[in-house]
C-alpha cells in the first residue's frame, strides 16, 4: 500500500474514533452499526453518488427521525401533563421541536464540529444543525430500535437540554398557532392582503384569513404583520371557540 | 340494585364484548387495558367531564396517535423504498395519512360503528372518523407499546389496506406539494392575490407566494386557483432546484 492509502485508512479510523467516543461521552452508548452515524452528519451538499443515481446524505435519516422525535415528544409530553389538552400537548411539542430549537440544541450538543458539508452551506443553510439532529436519532432509531432511542431523547436530551416549565410559559403568537392548528388539520391557509386603505404612513391593512379555500375572517392595522396578527387572533376564536370560553 | 343500574351494568359489559370481539377480529389482538379503547371512541361532542375541569375525550389519543402512526408509516416507507429519497418519502407519507385517507380506512374498518358522539358532529364533521383511527392507534401504543403497534399498523392495516403501488402513481397538486414541503420546513405560507388585470371573464388574477415573508414568485391566471397552481409549481422549481433537474 502507498502512503496516500495509509494515510486515508489512518484518516478515517481517526475520525470513526473521535465520533464513537462523541457519541459514549454525549448521549451514553457505543454506536453498533457506525456507517448510519456517518451518514447523518453528511449533508446533501457533499452527498455521495452511488449507482443508479443514488445519493448517499443525511435527508432520507432527517425525515425519518423527524417523526420518531415527533413521536417519542408526543408520549413524553402526553405523560408529563395527564390533565393538559391536546392544544396545549400541541404547542408545546412545537416549541421543543422547531427548527430554531433543535438548531440551538444541535450546536450545545456540538453536533456541529461533526458534520461534514461544503463551506457555503454552512453559511447559508439555516437548518443544517438541527437537520443533523433529526438525522442522528434516525440513525439511532435504525441502529438501537425505538425503546432505546426514546430513553435516549428522554433521559439525554430532553431532561439535559430543555426547561420544561419555561417552555410552558414561552408565548407562541396568534400566527403561529393558527398555522400549527392549521397544519394539524391538514387545511391549507392564506393571508391575504384584501384591502389598502389611505396612503402614506397612515395606510390601513386588510388582511383577509382563508382556510382550505373558506374565508375565515378579516382584521386591519397600519401594518401587515399587525393585520395578520390581529385576524389570527379573531381566527382563533373561531376555530377553537371552547378552548376560549 | 335496581333493574336500572342492573341494565346498565348489563348494557356496559354487553358494549364491552362488542368492542374486545370486534378488536379482535379486525385487528388480530385481544386489548389490555379497555378503557383506553373506550375514549377512543369517544368524541370531544360527548366528552365526559370529571373534576379539575378536565373533560374526558379522544382527542389527546388522537394526538399521540397522530404521532406514532406518522413514526411507523415514515419507518415503513424508509424501507420500503431504499432508494428514493425524503421528498418522495414524505409525498408518500402525506397520501396514507391524509384526512380523506383515514376517514376512508375508518369506514372500511367499520370504526363509525362504535364512535360516539351527539348527531349533530356525525354528520357535520369532516374529520371525526379519521380522528378516531388515529385515538384508536394511540389507545394501542399506550396498551401494549411501539413495537406492537407498529406490526398491527403494517401487517393489518397498511398491508390490507393501502395499495402502495397506486399510491406511487397518484398525482398530487403542486399547492399541496409546496405546502407540504413547507410544512415540513416548519416555515409560514401566504398565497397572496397581489393584482386583479382587467375586468369580468377575462380578468386576470396574479398570486404571490409568500415564505416565511419573504416573496418566492408570482403566477396569473384567469382563476385563483390556476395563478395559485402556476405560482406553486414555479416556487417548486425554485426551492427544490436539485429535484427538478
């Protein structure tokens, strides 16, 4: 074998020790099937192109720890709070999971000294973090079953890395939880701007709430985001009228 | 005891049997914990009220249901199909749980025979068959885990009940696809009409799609609805520019 080899082979036995131990020390357990941990800090930036067209990167793990997180937040949560309704299991699960957390949380975990992507991307992409946390509990999910990997999320990340009793008071805004419902429903929604009224400084915004294709209501302020906020609110009491009264 | 209380007791147990017998056979498993199943069926129209204000209904099953079943259908696709990748899988994932495809499972199930409601949301609500699929796999997982759930929800009802191969070939609308994928993303999404040119039958409407306020593109049409379909298939060749190519 020439050096270039040996070089390569030393490389890589480096960096496989150096995430296996990552892995021990961070969330405590050694990896069994080391290809899948690999795969998950490949972003598609620098995917690998096998035969017939295949790319090898993290997205195909990212979606499907998407949902076993999803589910493994539900049941956390579903227990934590036995006397909470599904709104408010909902928004909670949303602020755990959405994507400015689980970026946050992907570089306290240093996740990040791991991936592997071309330099633009890790610049641009505003996602990269968390897309490899979602990935790296697929590659778990795939490698130790479900059981070990809720423990995992349970006990490692969520009692480590979350303030549940912070999260209940964050406050999440009308627009955000008139999407969140919406997209539980499976509805599609549109803000839409119906009316301008006045010019200048002293515009008034019409901004029209349209679900699955049925107007919904109407509100109006100076600006649009005050507009949106405004029918999101008057929405909510719509939609959700005995969670108001 | 009276005959009252002695035929409701009667009442009670003889429901029981139809519900454990009817479980039974579709499903091939005898349940644990009864009551769970029960508030499966239990929509939020006859909630039962008991102390702390808490009301008794299925709607925090549906959540957790909701989630375990997006879990095992996004494991099952993952294997399924090696080598598709995640925006495939999702679109795959989006067709099986659909509302109008969970409402259909729930009738071919024959689940409406056992929900329980008042009149009024049986024939007014879209979703309660659908929801109570979802409770139903929610009730299961509580009773007797992932695992367990996952092969009734492949081996009985995917298996028995999708035809995949169809499902493949199903074309979905490219507003759906965007807001799925924007969903995903967990960004906002406005369809915004942003000029109305000319008047009468001839008059064209131009949409602006809107991302988490920022505008992608715009489309016009005589209708909304094909400005909307031209905008979204322009904002798919923008935001998934290495699928399209």
């Amino acid at each position: 074998m020439n050096l270039f080899i040996i070089n390569n082979i030393k490389a890589l036995f480096s960096s496989e020790k150096g995430l296996i131990s990552y892995i021990k020390n961070t969330l405590g357990f050694y990896p069994g099937n080391i290809y899948l941990y690999r795969l998950a800090f490949r972003h598609k930036s620098v995917a690998l192109k096998i035969s017939n067209g295949v790319k090898h990167s993290n997205e195909r793990l990212e979606y499907l720890g998407d949902a076993v997180l999803g589910s493994v937040v539900a049941d956390f949560l579903f227990k934590k709070f036995p006397y909470n309704d599904e709104g408010f299991l909902t928004g909670m699960r949303s602020k755990i999971v959405s994507r400015s957390s689980l970026n946050k949380l992907s570089y306290k975990l240093g996740l990040n000294k791991f991936i592997q992507s071309n330099g633009e991307s890790k610049t641009q992409s505003k996602s990269i973090n968390g897309d490899a946390f979602e990935a790296l509990i697929g590659a778990i999910y795939l490698d130790k079953g479900y059981n070990f990997t809720k423990k995992i999320i349970i006990n490692r990340i969520i009692k480590n890395h979350f303030d549940i009793e912070e999260l209940v008071k964050l406050d999440v805004s009308a627009k955000s939880s008139l999407i969140e419902w919406v997209q539980k429903e499976k509805f599609s929604i549109e803000f839409n701007i119906v009316d301008e009224i006045g010019e200048g400084y002293k515009k008034l915004y019409v901004v029209e709430i349209v679900i699955d294709n049925k107007p919904i209501c109407k509100g109006q302020d100076f600006s649009i985001k005050g507009a949106e906020k405004l029918a999101s609110e008057k929405a909510l009491t719509i939609i959700l009228p005995e969670e108001k009264s």
